[in-house]
C-alpha cells in the first residue's frame, strides 16, 4: 500500500509551493493575490502586490474596504477571462 503524506489546507499549500517557485517579476509588475498569499507582501518586499483586506476578529469591515475587496476581485476576473 503506498502511503502519502497528510494533507495540508489549501491555501497553506498554495503559498509554500508559490514561495518555492517564485518568478523574479520585474519591479514596475503588480501582482494580485487572494487571503491564501497573505505573507507575499513580508516575504517578497521588492515585489508590488495587491491583496484583499482581510476582516479582524470580531470586526467587519467597513462599507469602503468591503467595496476595495470587491474591485479587486473584479480586476482579477478580468485577468483571467
């Protein structure tokens, strides 16, 4: 029987392999990631980004940063149409 390793969450395993294989994007390049890239902004400091704002514990978000995340994931379905 042939035994795999334990699953990890998605997200998690998305971002190691990310961090793995990371492309030197030039500068003037900005990425777009969802909450699963979270740590792309302290791992890659050189590196331009966007994420979404993630909500605190106990907090919602405001009406403004609620229609920021919507914006950004709208310009992401754009990409990759």
């Amino acid at each position: 029987m042939y035994k795999t390793k334990q699953k990890q969450r998605g997200r998690r395993h998305d971002y190691r392999i990310y961090k793995k294989n990371h492309p030197d994007l030039p500068t003037d390049i900005m990425s777009m990631y969802d909450l699963g890239f979270l740590d792309v902004e302290k791992d890659f400091l050189e590196q331009e980004s966007l994420l979404p704002i993630k909500k605190e514990k106990d907090h919602e978000l405001t009406e403004v940063l609620k229609e920021y995340n919507k914006n950004l994931q709208d310009k992401e379905v754009q990409n990759n149409e």
